[in-house]
C-alpha cells in the first residue's frame, strides 16, 4: 500500500494528459509542464521540484536542439523551392505513371524523412489527381499510398520530435534508430500497402470525390531546380549517418584512425544535419543573406514550438523516472515476460486515446526508461529496440482525433469513412506488421 500513492499519481496524470490534449484541445507543452509540475509537487520535498523541472528541461533542449533547428531550415527550403515535388516527378519520369504508387512511396518515405507528414502530404497530394487521371489507379489510394509512406518515417524516424525526445530520455545512437527504423518501416508498408489494394478493389466504385482543398501553386524556383539539388540536402545528411553507424556497428578497423575520426565526427546526427543545412541554401534562387535570414527566423519560430514540446515531455520522463525508482518494478513486472510489447502497448494505447504519435511515443518513454532493467532491456541493443517499439506504438490506428487524418481527409477530397477504410486500417496493419518485425529482429539477433 506505501507505494499506491505514487502510482495513482503517475496514472492520474497520464489520464490527464490524455483528457487535456484529446477532449478539450489544450496545447501539448502547456499539458506536459502543468501535468509535470503538479505530480512533482505532489510526491516530492519542495526544494527537489525545480531543480528537477530545470534538469529535465535543459538536458532535452541539448540534445535535440540542433537537430530540430537544422532540420526545420531544411525543411522550410524543400517546401519553398518546390523540391519534394521535383523528387515525386523523378520518380514519376523513371518508373513511369503505372508504376505511379511505387514512386509515390519512394517519394513520401524519402521527403518524410525531414517534412512532417502533415506537410508532405499537403504538398504531394496535388500530383495524385494528375497521375490517376494518366492511370488506372484511384485519387483515394493514391492518397493513401503517400499518406503511409510519409506516416512511417514521421513515426519511426528520429528526424521527428517524438522519436528524436525519446532518444533523449532513453540515450540510443541517432544513427542506429534512423538506420533501423528506416529499414523495419519497410515490412509494415508493404502489408498496407496490399491492404490498400484490397480496398481500393472493393470499395473505390462507392466513392465520391469531391474537390480537394489546394495550395498555393509551386514557387518558381522548382523550374529551375536541379533533380540532383533537390536530393541532396536529405540524402548527403543521411549517407553521412549510415556511415559512422555503418562504422560503428561493424567496428571497421582497416581505415586509417584520423579518416575513421573525421567520419565519426562528421556523422554525428547535430554536424550532418547542419551540413545538410549549408547546402541546402543552394537550392534557393536568392541566396542573399537577408533571404537566408528570414528563412532562419522561420526555422527556429518553427523548431521553437517542437523544442518546447519535447522538453516539456523531457521534463515529464525525468519526474516519473524519480518516482519509479522506489517501486518494486521486479515485483509487478518480473514475471509477466512481455518484454518489448509492455513500450509498444502503452505507445498504441496512448496514440488510440489521443491522437498525437508525438506524445504517445514521449510519455511511453518516460513511463518506460524506469522498467528498462526490469524487463531486461536496458543493454544498448535493448534500449534500440524499446525505442522502435514505442516508434510502432505510434502508428496504430490513426483516426479522427489524429490531425493528420483530417489533413488527409480534406486534401484528398474524400469522406471521413473513407480515409477509416483506408488509411486508418493500413496504420493498424503497419503498426502491427513493424513491432512484429522488430520482435522478429530482437529474437533472431538480440
């Protein structure tokens, strides 16, 4: 009994933040700093509660920070240069409009890796009218395509503010989750993928297209943009990081110290992106550095709102992680073996109450990183795998309470049933199919 009242104080909040952020649309970081700042003061000595709050908060903020900051600038260019959009009709002119859903994944799964997939779908789903009409192929499964392949990397990738705060609770190598979770987003799609097929064949007759919401029509720096201009601020960051993880993981030792030195430091997720940053500036027509200023300003306002969300969530992992410490974790959850699906449970459980992945995969790693030795994963192969887990959580079942459903809904120009039938059911399918995989990895190589 001595230790129900922590307990019911950890669950009481977790219902809040649920209540708060789902039922009364309160801004995510006003909940997690009350939320936080309310369970410390009731189960902690005064003097122990800023102090904490400051630890929590600062120690997110550094590790996250450039991250977000460089990947916001990034992002803000592909979206004004039109880049991601070059890159959908690449893929388009290579593979051809039959194989329109092939190049329409590739170009989701490669332009998510840095667009939130809001954003990415807003800005790629005014190709699928033209392509449908040049094909076979319906504007709802199209859309549903494009939607799972930038909702995959959003989820699993640590490009994103819900993975990239975890990793900051739960300390795993940014390049290990970017590589694997990349790789084990490949499965879970290609299963929604079909299911999509399945859908489209026994329901694309009923549907009713109606006109989609636009945008505003492409800038004119895409008439000029290079196709290998428009890859290279995602690809060349990412290459970087594959190699120190690829260095790291395989314990190369045939290069000489200081190359090996020089790929390490340069593959370091805060030195990539920001190189990623640097050449980015040159797929703009006005490179002045005025124009490179006010795109500046627009990162960090926007990075500014992520980075206060993630630390509030920081802030909320390091309270619960002081409370657990003194709970006979052994005892509850020794026995039970659940292993990997205890982070994944609560991750789906969370998405399914209120919607965001973000907050779903944050307070799942703070409700966790205390267990980690209880259920046997706190080694460093472990803790990977808890983190992409919580990444597979995440995903299922995105439906109305979830504002990408909506964006998806109304850029699509369909109804509310019909993104459920489609998209809602294939992220329940890739979320199922992805911690099945990782299970699969964790057994066979863990």
């Amino acid at each position: 009994m001595e230790h129900l009242y922590p307990v019911l104080w950890i669950f009481g909040s977790v219902l809040a933040l649920i209540i708060l952020t789902s039922k009364y649309k309160v801004h995510a970081f006003i909940v997690l700093f009350l939320v936080s700042l309310l369970l410390a003061l009731a189960t902690m000595p005064l003097a122990e509660v800023l102090p904490l709050m400051k630890e929590g908060f600062g120690k997110t903020i550094g590790n996250i920070g450039f991250l977000i900051i460089s990947g916001s600038f990034i992002a803000i260019i592909l979206e004004k240069t039109g880049a991601a959009s070059i890159m959908a009709k690449w893929f388009l002119s290579k593979l051809g409009h039959k194989n329109a859903p092939l190049s329409l994944g590739m170009t989701g799964f490669l332009s998510g890796l840095l667009l939130f997939c809001d954003t990415g779908f807003i800005l790629l789903s005014s190709l699928t009218k033209g392509i449908s009409e040049k094909s076979n192929y319906s504007v709802p499964f199209l859309n549903g395509i494009l939607a799972i392949s930038l909702f995959s990397v959003h989820c699993l990738t640590p490009t994103h503010p819900g993975m990239l705060g975890a990793i900051g609770i739960i300390p795993v190598d940014f390049g290990q989750v970017l590589f694997f979770g990349s790789l084990l987003a490949l499965p879970g799609l290609f299963l929604s993928y079909q299911w999509l097929k399945y859908a489209d064949r026994k329901w694309s007759e009923e549907l009713t297209v109606k006109v989609p919401l636009q945008i505003n029509t492409p800038l004119p720096e895409e008439e000029n943009l290079s196709v290998f201009k428009a890859f290279l601020p995602i690809l060349l960051p990412l290459l970087l990081l594959f190699i120190a993880s690829f260095i790291t993981i395989v314990k190369i030792n045939f290069l000489p110290e200081g190359l090996t030195s020089i790929f390490l430091f340069i593959g370091q997720a805060p030195v990539s992106l920001s190189i990623g940053a640097l050449i980015s500036v040159y797929l703009l027509k006005n490179r002045a550095i005025p124009e490179v200023n006010i795109i500046m300003e627009r990162a960090i306002e926007k990075a500014g709102s992520i980075l206060v969300i993630t630390a509030s969530g920081g802030v909320f992992g390091l309270v619960i992680k002081e409370l657990m410490q003194d709970l006979p974790l052994n005892q509850w959850l020794g026995g039970m073996g659940l292993g990997l699906f205890i982070p994944f449970l609560i991750a789906s459980f969370l998405k399914i109450a209120q919607g965001s992945s973000t907050i779903a995969v944050l307070t799942t790693a703070a409700l966790i990183s205390p267990m980690l030795e209880t259920i046997g994963l706190d080694s460093a192969s472990g803790q990977l795998m808890v983190i992409l887990a919580m990444g597979a959580g995440s995903m299922v079942f995105s439906h109305a309470n979830d504002s990408y459903f909506w964006v998806i809904t109304q850029f699509s120009g369909i109804s509310s049933n019909t993104t459920l039938r489609y998209f809602s059911t294939a992220s329940f399918i890739m979320g199922i199919t992805s911690m099945a995989t990782i299970f699969l990895i964790n057994f066979l190589f863990f």
